[in-house]
C-alpha cells in the first residue's frame, strides 16, 4: 500500500512498471541497462479513488493521462532503477494528492463605500486635471 493522503492509499496491483532504456548520463550503460521507469496507473479503473478526485486528476495529469484514464510518468533523472522507480511513484503521489484537495468556491463580495468614493474622487481629480488643460472659451 502507499499512501497518499489520510483517506487515499494505493495498492501495488494497481501499479504498472516498465523499465526502459533512458537517455543521458550513464557512461556505457546507458547502451546496455534498462534504467529508465515507464509507471502506468490506470485512474479511471481505480477502486482507491474517489469520483471527485478522478475528475480533478483528469484535468491536474494533462497531457500525461490518456484517452483511457491511464496516467503514463517516465521518470529517468537517475542511473539506477530503484532511485527512478521511488521519483516516478513521488510523482504520482503528489499529482494525486494535488486532485485530492478540493478547491474551495469562491464566495461573491462587494466593494465596500470607502473604495467607491475613492474611486469616484481619483475619477473626479482626473477629469479637474485634464479639463484644467483646454483653453478658455471667449
């Protein structure tokens, strides 16, 4: 199981990795070792996740979701595969625990009659100047 928030843990079942070969640093091994990590979770299947939470990560995972609801992270920073495996599930996590929060509505509010009559004064101000500017009228 990883967790990812107080209610959202992940089973490693639903977790599909494949190791690749990546480009980069890696001396000679970069030829001959699959150090690379394509991680595959399929959100739209996922028994660990709320329907809310999947409608946010449709839109949070962008182009790294597919058609399907399948979230596709290549993590390849590092030389071994235990150090990309670990980057490529903090990834996941945190692009989940980012949907997980549900944004807060916003509530209308009204300008209050201090910064009306500001406005209206710097409005009246500014009009004094550009009229002060004409010539006189015989």
């Amino acid at each position: 199981m990883i967790p990812v928030t107080d209610q959202i843990s992940l089973d490693d079942n639903e977790l599909e990795e494949t190791f690749i070969r990546a480009s980069g640093p890696g001396g000679q091994n970069v030829n001959k070792v699959a150090t690379a990590v394509q991680l595959r979770f399929d959100a739209a299947a996922s028994p660990s996740l709320p329907a809310p939470v999947k409608e946010r990560l449709r839109r949070f995972a962008g182009r790294r979701m597919t058609e399907a609801g399948v979230i596709v992270i290549v993590a390849n920073r590092f030389r071994t595969q235990d150090r990309n495996r670990a980057d490529a599930q903090e990834r996941l996590v945190a692009l989940i625990a980012q949907a997980s929060h549900a944004p807060t509505p916003r509530r209308p509010t009204r300008p209050t009659l201090a910064s009306k009559r500001r406005r209206l004064d710097a409005k009246r101000r500014r009009a004094d100047l550009k009229s002060s500017r004409t010539e006189p009228t015989e």
